[in-house]
C-alpha cells in the first residue's frame, strides 16, 4: 500500500491526537516489536489488519494487555485498488471508526442443548446418519415412508408417520405426526412373525405395511399376538416428541422459512449438505447464548386496537415467522429472532428497534466515518452498508483479486464500507441521515444471502427515501441495491455508483434512538439546505408518512377513529362534536380506516413540510345535539338521525322513540317514570 511516514503524519493530523501514525510493513513479522510496544500500554489500539487477527490477540493474551485492541481492514478495503494513491481519506475514515467505543451490551437469549437429536426422513437417507451419530448425540429417528432396507437392533427409538410438523428452536423443539403405518415400531420386537404370516408379501424388514398391497386379512395382528405392535383400527394415531436438534432429510424441508431455527437443519438428498449439518449438530450440545436483537415498545405499536388490525409490516417481513399476532400487539419471540433487523427497517412508529447495535450507536459510525474522510480531504463519498459474512467475504475477495495484477479495479477510493450484522437492519432513517452528514450515494450490497422479502422491503423504503430526496429537490440517484455474488459483478457495479446531490452544509446532530425522531432532525436538515422548498412531497403507497381524508357527508363524529388511533394523530374535542388531526403523529397504519363504521376514512400517504403538520386542525365538525328534555348537548344531528333510522324498528325502543333524542341521563328517568305509571296503573286494576 502507498503509506509511509508522510501518510503516517497525515493520518495522525486527521484523527486528531497530534502524533504520526507508526505505519509498518511486516507488523505481524519483522515489525512485531511495534505491535507489543502498544500493546503493553494503557491505550486503546487499533490495529489495521484482519489478516493476522488471531495472532495478534494471541500475543496481547500472553502480555495480559488491559486495553481493548480492535482491527480494521484497510488492504482489501482501500489499499489495494487501483485508487490507492487517493485512498488515505477512506483509511483515516475507517481507522477513526474502528477506534469508537464497542457499543453498550444488550441482553442475550440463552439456549440449553442436551444433544437429543431428532432425525427425519425417509429411512434410507435416515438410518445410516442414526448409526454414526447414536455415539455422539441422544438420536431418535422418525421415518416417513417404508423405504427399502433393513432396521438393526434397537439402538436408539425409531418411529414411523407422516404429516410431520416442527415447532420451536434449539433446546426446545417440538415434532408432531401422524402414526398412519398399523405397525407402531416403538413396539415392534422385529421378531418377523408378521413378515413371515404376511400372504401378500406387504410386510418387508423395516416392518412397515405397505398398504397398496394388504388386504386386511389380519393375519400379521394374530401373529404379533399379545406384543400387540400391529393395529388397523388405531384410533388415537397423533403423536408427539420434544428434541432439541432436527435434522430434516425430507424432499422438501419440513420448515420452509427462509431463515430456519438454530438447531435445525434442512439437507434432503445432498451429501455435502448433510455431512455439513452433521458437523454443526454434533458442536450444538450445552448451553449458548446470542444478542437479543431487538427492542419492542408496545405503547408505539400500531397494530391493533379494539380487536381491528392495522400495521402488519414486521409480521409480514419477518423471514424467521418469529413475529406474530398477540392480540392489539406484536410478539416477537426472542429465541426463534435471527438479527436480521428488517421488522425495525419497515416499522412505520419505531415500535420496533434495532438493538446490536442500537441506531445511535451505527449512526456515530457513519457520521464519524463521513466526517473524517471530509477533513482528510476526500470529496463525494459514498457508503456501502454489507454484511459481516459473505459482504465483507466478497470485498475482500475484490481486492485481492485487484492487487493480483488482474483486470478488476477494487474498492473505489470514495466508497466506504461499512459492515453490518444483516444488511436488512438499517431504514430510511440512517440512510437519510448518511446523505445529511455528506454522503453523495449510500449503497447496500445484496450477496445473496438475504430472503426475498428483505429485498422488496429494502426497494420500497429506498422509493419512499428517493422520493424524498427528488421532491426537495436534490439531483441524483442518492440509494441502490448492488446485487453480487462474485468479485468482477461487484467491481463493475461500484465503478457506476452515481454522485448525487447532497446538502451544502454537513448536519451535526446525532442520531436519536427514536426512528422519526431521527427523521425529524434529517428531513429539518435536509430542507433547510434544500434546492426547493415544496409545502408537500406525495409519497408512494406504505410510507410512513401521510394525512387522513374524512367523508364529512358519511362521518357522523362518532369517534371510533379515535380510540383506534395508537398514535394520537386523530383526537376529540371534550367540549364540542370536533374531529381533530395532527398529521405529524400520523403513521398510516389505517387503524381508522378499518375501524370506521361509516367508511369514512380514507388515506394519503405524503410529507407535509410546513408547521401545519405539527398543528391540531380540525377535520370534521358539527353542531351539537341538544336533548328534547333538558336542551343538554350529547351528540350531532346526523349521528341522532343515524341512530333514530337504525334503532326505530328495535325492540328496545318501539313505541318510545323519542328516548333516542335524550341524553343519556334523560333516557333513563322517562324509563323510571314510565315503569312507575305502569305499577301504579296496575294497583288500580281490579282484583
């Protein structure tokens, strides 16, 4: 790489600490002294290789080093390109972002694997992975056809069905079936006597009746005799099993979500895949723990009230089906959550957030990456958010390839990578934000890794960002989705990220925990500086932004929207028949809409940029009723005239009709005063 002492005092200038950065050529060799030199201090250091990682941590062990040492890779990532000589910006960016603080601990999800591994599948893919692993792990088998073969001594419990569904995750799976074979081979002593009395040969050694050839004679039952293993009538024929490992070597795999469970594997016929799964399963034995990746406030939820459904967004993008429907309110189930974040990148309220890292803690990371390639001198730097296993893989991949004399490019030097957990995990709130703190395009490279749903997610949300952008009227295509799987597609595409317009002034806010929190600063920032300056921007469909319509012919104010409302963007007035808005609390869930008895209630989604949208307006209003005995207001003429056509012909109110024009205290006394009329009228009668 083109460093040496001079970039050594560029980059010490840059970071801040005043001092020339020791830049070597052999650190994990010839250069090692350097290396233990810092280790052996009170710093914090940051060591620019990935390469030699393992090394390095080794020896800080052995020196007992009480300061956190981090690596970063600037090689593959800067180095090696044919923009090397312009990449010492992106390296003072990524080295000023390794030396952040590591982000506050969150909560972790505990497992505890006794190693009671369930096996599934036909019997002769099944049963010869049962005899090589019975000494390793508690094997139980569950065969799903008759097969051809031979069971062998009862060395582990075997059973027989169809139908097969799974529940849970490691530790704590569940397997049903259906015990549809007559023989049941928990019981079965494989003595042969049904083989042997079988006249239609429907009987082989796996002690399964193939049933396209019985006849029902029963002679295999009189066989079993007392044993009673063989049953045609078997009417209790559900079964059940708690495991903590599945491997699945059905066709098809019996859970068929994207991102399955840990502790299940799915391999059919493929051998490769099977001695893989082995591998894993075996090492799944005892207890584990992983982040809990999210964090759930339900008093932002917007997905249900009153037994209506609204929002569904994160049940509806969730690969590992581990969000579902609890009622008014979501339950996102910790064990079977895989990290992806995309529930949070689609959630309109912020009711679901990223936890690992929080948003705060990735937005200083843009922004100091951003900030300091700018004071390093670097111009239109672009972001490119991957993931930390096949993304950062596939980059690192690309740079050898380019240092290798080859005709690929390498790493622009203005693109700067930024790994993630899951690339589904960052919305259009952060995405927002990099354009505000200078970034001329942010990109998310898609590895192939990612389930289909996270893609259409990520499109939408970048329509809905873009859309933005263009409507305030800033130049360019400011997001993308670069789909690689190989080094040269991926070198191509980051030579054609486009330069669009940003901001003339880089924002200094931080990012806030809360998500439109956050996009109120961002959208504050980006039309102040902006080329136009629109009172409103019509957004696409699904946008979390928006107003709400109301039919005032149809709307009788009977307020049902607003004790839908989980936002409280729709609001009464307690002293008169008003219907009121604040459409900056507004999320577009559509809880009133559904809630409306009238039908009254319609959306638009949009951005309304003025003060109005923080402001209470009145939507809807009416003159009040005023009740026909006492002149006290209860209600609107339209919703009494509602009322009166609906509930004339009720029972309840045939012959006093009048009671529906009362309020409600009224209403009663006339009911008391007539029950006593007719008491006193009954005493008068003759006996």
């Amino acid at each position: 790489m083109p460093l040496d002492n001079t970039a050594g005092i560029r980059l010490g200038a840059v970071l801040g600490n005043g001092k020339s950065l020791p830049i070597v050529t052999e650190l994990c060799r010839h250069d090692i002294g350097a290396f233990l030199a810092v280790a052996d201090g009170v710093d914090d250091v940051v060591v620019a290789c990935t390469q030699e990682r393992s090394l390095f941590s080794e020896l800080a062990a052995q020196k007992s080093a009480v300061s956190p040492i981090r690596f970063v890779n600037i090689r593959e990532t800067g180095g090696w390109s044919k923009d090397n000589a312009q990449a010492l910006p992106k390296m003072a960016a990524l080295l000023a972002a390794a030396a952040l603080p590591d982000p506050e601990p969150v909560p972790v999800v505990n497992y505890e694997s006794g190693g009671h591994l369930l096996i599934v599948g036909p019997g002769q893919r099944v049963l010869p992975w049962a005899e090589k692993l019975a000494g390793q792990l508690d094997v139980s088998v569950l065969l799903t056809d008759s097969g051809t073969g031979m069971l062998q001594e009862r060395t582990f419990p075997t059973y027989s069905g169809s139908q097969v569904k799974l529940t849970g995750w490691l530790g704590a799976f569940t397997a049903r079936w259906e015990q549809s074979n007559p023989i049941d081979l928990e019981i079965c002593t494989r003595c042969n006597a049904c083989v042997e009395a079988c006249p239609e040969q429907a009987i082989d050694l796996m002690y399964q009746i193939d049933l396209n050839k019985c006849t029902s004679h029963s002679d295999c039952v009189k066989a079993c005799g007392s044993i009673g293993a063989i049953d045609f009538n078997r009417t209790a024929t559900q079964r059940s099993g708690d495991f903590d490992l599945i491997l699945d070597l059905c066709d098809a795999p019996l859970l068929a979500m994207h991102q399955p469970p840990q502790g299940y594997f799915a391999a059919a016929d493929d051998a490769l895949r099977q001695t893989d799964a082995v591998l894993k399963l075996v090492a799944l034995v005892g207890e584990f723990e992983k982040p809990k990746f999210f964090i759930y406030k339900d008093k932002l939820c917007a997905h249900g009230r009153n037994g209506q459904i609204g929002c569904t967004s994160c049940i509806d993008v969730c690969s590992a089906e581990a969000i579902r429907h609890d009622g008014n309110l979501v339950k996102v189930i910790p064990n079977l959550c895989v990290g992806c974040g995309a529930c949070t990148t689609v959630c309109p309220s912020g009711a679901l957030t990223y936890a690992y890292p929080r948003a705060p803690d990735t937005g200083q990371r843009i922004k100091t990456m951003l900030t300091t390639f700018a004071k390093a001198g670097g111009e239109q730097p672009a972001l490119l958010l991957h993931s930390a296993d096949k993304g950062a893989a596939l980059i690192m991949q690309l740079g050898r390839m380019a240092k290798s004399g080859g005709k690929l490019h390498g790493m622009p030097a203005r693109v700067l990578p930024l790994s993630l957990h899951h690339t589904a995990s960052t919305g259009i709130d952060l995405w927002l934000a990099a354009i505000a703190y200078g970034a001329s395009h942010v990109a998310i490279l898609l590895s192939g890794e990612e389930a289909p749903d996270y893609v259409t997610a990520l499109e939408k949300q970048m329509v809905i960002a873009q859309t933005i952008l263009a409507g305030l009227g800033y130049s360019g295509t400011h997001l993308s989705l670069v789909h690689a799987v190989a080094p040269a597609a991926l070198d191509r595409a980051l030579q054609v990220i486009e330069i669009a317009q940003v901001p003339v002034q880089r924002a200094l806010f931080a990012v806030a925990a809360e998500k439109r929190g956050t996009l109120d600063l961002v959208i504050g920032h980006l039309l102040k500086h902006a080329p136009l300056k629109p009172e409103q921007i019509a957004l696409p469909a699904g946008a979390l932004y928006g107003t709400v319509n109301i039919n005032t012919s149809a709307c009788t104010l009977c307020m049902s929207c607003v004790g839908a409302c989980p936002e409280s963007a729709l609001m009464d007035n307690a002293d008169l028949p008003q219907l009121r808005f604040v459409e900056k609390n507004c999320v577009q869930c559509g809880l009133c809409e559904t809630t409306c008895p009238e039908n009254a209630i319609t959306l638009t989604p949009r951005l309304l940029l003025t003060d109005t949208a923080k402001q209470s307006r009145v939507v809807n209003e009416a003159a009040p009723f005023h009740c026909i005995r006492c002149s006290k207001p209860f209600g609107t003429a339209q919703m009494i005239e509602t009322m009166f056509g609906k509930l004339s012909m009720h029972g309840a109110f045939a012959g006093n009709l009048d009671r529906i024009k009362m309020c409600a205290d009224c209403r009663v006394i006339d009911m008391m005063s007539n029950t006593k009329e007719a008491s006193i009228t009954n005493l008068k009668r003759p006996l």
